[in-house]
C-alpha cells in the first residue's frame, strides 16, 4: 500500500462527481498496473460566484422619511443582499446556507428570489444561530449558469445585525448550496464560495445633542443660538453635516462659539436636500478633526414661520 501525494493539482473549473484513472509503471517506463474510472474519491463542489451585494437599513431604505446620504451604522439592523450564480444545481429539498462569524442572522423577511424574473423561490428556514441561517428549497431546481454567462442567477435577502467591526474586510461571508439532510459544514457542499467575499464598510453611530432655549426665546422666522453637542465615540471626524427640521434654517455663517477648545473651526450653510429640501450646515473642525465630546459650540439657527408638525 502506498500514499500517493500530487501537489499543484488544478481541480475541476465546473465540480461534481470526480473520476479518477491511475496507472504504474516501472522506471523503464513499464506499465504494471491500472485502475481506471475510479469515482469512489469525492464530489467537487461548484464555483459560486457572487456577482453583486449590498446592505441597507431602516434610514437608507426610507429616504422621504431619513433623508440625506447616510451609511448602515455598526451594531444596527440591517438588511443584506447577495446576488450569485453557481455550477451545479441545486434540488427541491437541497439548502441554501448563508453564514458570517460577526453579522447575527435572523429567519424574518428571508427571501430568494430569481434575478433575472424577480420571481421567489419557495424555502423555508430551517435553522439560523451563531451566524448562520439555513433554508430549504422548496418546490424547484436552482438551475446552474454556463461558464462565461452571469445567468441564471439568484438574489438572497436576510436581515442582520451588524457587528462593531467599521472594515469591509473585518467579516467574511460564506455561501453555499448543500445536499438535503447536511447540517456539518466540514462536509463538501454542492457549491461554495469557499468564504471569499468581504463585509461591508459600516459607521460608527456619533451621538449628537441640542440644548434648546426657552419657547418664550424662539419666536418665528427669528436667529436663535443653541447648543450643539457631539459625541464622535471612537472615530475622529473633521467634517460634519448637519441637517435642520423640515422649514427651519441656517444663517450663511452659523457658529457663534467654537467651543471651550475651539473643537469647531467653521459652520455654514451648505445648501437644501434635494429629496427632502430640508437645510444642512458644513461644520469644520480644528485641525486633527474631534477627539472628544464638544463643549460649548454653540451655531444660530432660522426659526419657521409657523411651528411645524414635530420630528
């Protein structure tokens, strides 16, 4: 008996069944002996490939009620999508595994869809912890693309938690189809991404503040000075915008104070929303952005002409 070692060894660009044909010879270049068609090694399991992902969250998927540009924060529901193709098949009763050692994975809202028709595909959740979720496929074959096309392809939705991690590559994400009844993830799946695809760049969630005057001291359309603070946690940004309620305004110069340290160095108006047309200020810090909650930053602010609805 004999181990037989091969380094170097490109497998297949597609997967499946292996079939194997080993031969000896003699160092006379003899044959001795042959086993040809051998398929009792192991199944490859498919390329999965994903074509395209994103995150969204509450703010950034309802921008007539959060407007303005907006990042998913650390450490917030969220909801993620992969779009993938793969080159083998997958059938009624097969899985679908989608797993991250940081993102928490809940069951609701998990949906499959085919891309290309936006058609669902019938699954149900059959297991999520510890970052994993896995759902059985239901009533038709995820069918393989051919090599060299991005079709057919499959888009998979699942609502998260994030993780306190800001860099995209902090958090890896694997996902595969698996034969019906595999629940180890050492056994070989029918198609993986072998963990290849990054996170997602997230935010850390600053904490900002307003002290505001007496209602007698804030009459309409009038210039009232109140208290900014910002809390940047445990990022140092130098550039902060900062949008007004729906109907009020800012001056063109708004700071009034900087700060106990002079934390802020400028404020003005930036210009109006375009979906919301709320009024947004450009605030600057000093040199080498904020290190530490504000103290004492105080800007002017236009008051509306009527009292708005509250927000």
């Amino acid at each position: 008996q004999a181990n037989i070692v091969i380094d170097g060894f490109t497998l297949g660009e597609i997967g499946g069944q292996t079939t194997f044909d080993l031969i000896t010879y003699l160092d006379t270049g003899e044959q001795m002996d042959e086993l040809l068609g051998f398929t009792d090694g192991f199944v490859l399991p498919g390329n999965l490939e994903v074509l395209s992902q994103g995150i969204e969250s509450v703010y950034t998927l309802n921008p007539s009620i959060y407007p303005g540009e907006r990042n998913v924060r650390m450490s917030a529901d969220a909801t993620v999508t992969f779009r993938f193709a793969f080159s083998r098949q997958a059938d009624p009763g097969d899985l679908i595994a989608v797993s991250s050692d940081y993102y928490r994975m809940y069951a609701d809202n998990f949906v499959v869809i085919r891309y290309e028709t936006g058609k669902t595909v019938s699954t149900e959740v059959v297991s999520y912890a510890d970052g994993t979720i896995i759902a059985q496929i239901r009533s038709v074959v995820l069918l393989a693309r051919t090599i060299g096309y991005d079709s057919p392809s499959y888009e998979v939705s699942i609502d998260v938690k994030t993780p306190a991690l800001p860099n995209a590559d902090d958090c890896y994400f694997r996902i595969e189809l698996r034969e019906t009844g595999t629940t180890d993830s050492s056994q070989l799946p029918i198609d993986t991404n072998d963990e290849r695809d990054i996170g997602f760049r997230l935010v850390e969630n600053v904490e900002v503040s307003i002290t505001l005057p007496p209602d007698d001291e804030a009459p309409p359309m009038a210039e009232v000075d109140i208290e900014l603070i910002i809390d940047p946690v445990s990022t140092n940004p130098n550039l902060f915008y900062l949008m007004a309620p729906t109907s009020y305004n800012f001056t063109e110069d708004c700071l009034v104070e900087g700060g106990s340290n002079n934390e802020i160095a400028s404020c003005v108006f930036y210009g109006n929303d375009a979906t919301s047309g709320r009024a947004i200020a450009k605030l600057v810090t000093k040199s080498g952005g904020l290190t530490a909650v504000t103290d004492y930053v105080v800007i002017t602010i236009v008051t509306p002409g009527e009292n708005p609805d509250p927000e």
